[in-house]
C-alpha cells in the first residue's frame, strides 16, 4: 500500500488525479476502522492532515464555510453558537478522542446513513464543496449521497469543505443508540426552524439507505406554525408532523434495530425536536 503526503492543496489534488484509487484520510475514524479489520485494502492512502485549508473556516458571502478537516471538538468549541445542531450532533460523536481527530468531512466522505453530522447538514441547508485538478462544484447535501456509503464524489474529487447558510434559525438534534454515547445511531433526526423566512429543514439519520429529508413533513410544518404569534402547539399538529418524519424513512431491520422500533423512534424524536425547537422560539423570538 502506497502512502501519499502532500503538503499543498494543489498538490493532494494533483495526487488524487494521478492516483484515484487512493483513499483520503486525515481523522481516521472510519478508514482505520475499516483497514484494522481488513474490511478494506485500498492501493494508497492520501493523508490530508498537513494541508492548512483543509482546517480552517470563514465567512464566503451568507455562507459559513468549514473546511473538510475541522474537527468535532472545534465545531463544538468554535462554531457552536453559529451551528447549533450540528454541534449537538458533535457532542454524541464517538469518545473525546474521536472527537478530537474526526471530522464532518469524513463523515461526508464515508456517507454512511447513520453518519451523526449529516441529518443537521440536511436540516439546515448545507452544501457540499468538491474538488479537483479540473474545478471546484458545490451541490446541496441532499443531492450528494446515492446509496448506503456510496455518493456522487468522482474518483480524482476531494471533499473540501461544506457550506451552511448564516441565520439565527432554531435547530435540534436527537439520536437513538443502545446507549448515550460512544454508540451507532438506531435512527437520530434534525430539525431547523428559520423563522426569517418561514422555512422548515429536516434530516433523518439510520433509517434509510442514504440520510433523508421529510420534504413533507416539512411543508406541512412550515404552513402550520402560528409564526407571527408564537402561540403554543397543539397536540394534533405535533403528531401530524411525526406521523409526516415516519411517512419519508425506509428503515430495515438489523443488528440495531428492527424497522418497526425505528419507525416508532423516529416518530418521538421528531415530537420532541419539535417541541423543544418551538419552546426556543417562543422564549427568544425570531
């Protein structure tokens, strides 16, 4: 196996070009998992830990952008106050190792349904950067993944970093393991309110073949709020909106869990993301 260390931007692109069998890697998290039980033996490795933009973040027009090698622990040090739900997905991600050295790259990377960081990048809007020697795209999260750990990344494309629109939204996220932490998701699911601009974002995680939107319990949402008033939910709406979460996923059984304890999971986690998102809304304002 060939190891490949470029110290430039320019130079691990021009490497994935020449080499695009290569498998990034920078936190690990997944890759070694995969090669430690020789579930994967890739030709090379291309270690992007010495590439500096691969780690910094900024303002690009109304878009935040995180580069592909921001950690969890920076998100949630850094950046929680200007993406709320993806730092509370952050917070269940592995052990404080595994959040020191994963990163939201590499869970778009790996594209995995269960991937903690996806149902908020889903909820709130993101954007996926990509690159190569031939150019740079960005196309929505949503429109990234085409099946379970597979995605629209070309052989010679890096992930560069992904893009959130900068609103003072209300997010939420909540997941279901077999414990709190250092767990695999049963199912999770975000939710953003962007009461600017009456809009509704849901993710759903483990509980499909790719993660997922509820496009329509999303529209629903959006046309029921009393946004203006701010008044309490009423029960009916509440259920209405999970019954709505359930309708989009397509969970299996497995090791997990069954199809069935998803569906029922799904329907409470998106009550009560709801519920607290709301209550936040009432209590600030929009």
């Amino acid at each position: 196996m060939d190891f490949l260390s470029p110290t430039s931007w320019a130079e691990a692109l021009a490497a994935k070009a020449a080499y695009p069998e290569a498998v990034p890697i920078a936190g690990g998290t997944d890759v070694m998992v995969e090669l430690n039980f020789d579930r994967r033996r890739p030709p090379a490795l291309l270690d992007l830990t010495r590439i500096g933009e691969l780690v910094e973040w900024g303002t690009d027009g109304g878009l935040l952008r995180v580069g592909a090698g921001v950690t969890y622990r920076r998100i949630i040090a850094e950046l929680g106050d200007r993406m709320p739900g993806l730092a509370m997905a952050a917070r269940t991600v592995g052990s404080p190792q595994i959040r020191n050295r994963g990163t939201v790259g590499g869970n778009l990377g790996s594209a995995s349904p269960a991937g903690d960081a996806l149902p908020p990048l889903l909820a709130a809007g993101g954007l996926v950067e990509l690159a190569s020697v031939r150019g740079v795209r960005r196309l929505p999260v949503a429109e990234f993944f085409t099946g379970p750990k597979r995605s629209v990344r070309a052989p010679d494309e890096l992930i560069a970093a992904f893009l959130l629109p900068m609103e003072r939204g209300r997010h939420q996220f909540a997941k279901i393991g077999t414990r709190n932490a250092m767990v695999i998701a049963v199912c999770s699911f975000a939710l953003a309110l962007r009461p600017a601009t009456g809009e509704v974002g849901t993710g759903i995680g483990s509980a499909g073949p790719t993660p997922l939107r509820a496009v329509d319990a999303e529209r629903f949402l959006a046309g029921e709020l009393p946004w203006q008033t701010g008044a309490g939910l009423p029960d009916p709406l509440i259920r209405r909106f999970g019954e709505l979460v359930v309708a989009a996923a397509a969970p299996i059984d497995d090791v997990r869990g069954s199809a069935a304890y998803r569906r029922h999971a799904l329907s409470v986690l998106a009550r009560r993301t709801l519920v607290w998102a709301w209550e936040e809304y009432r209590r600030e304002g929009p």
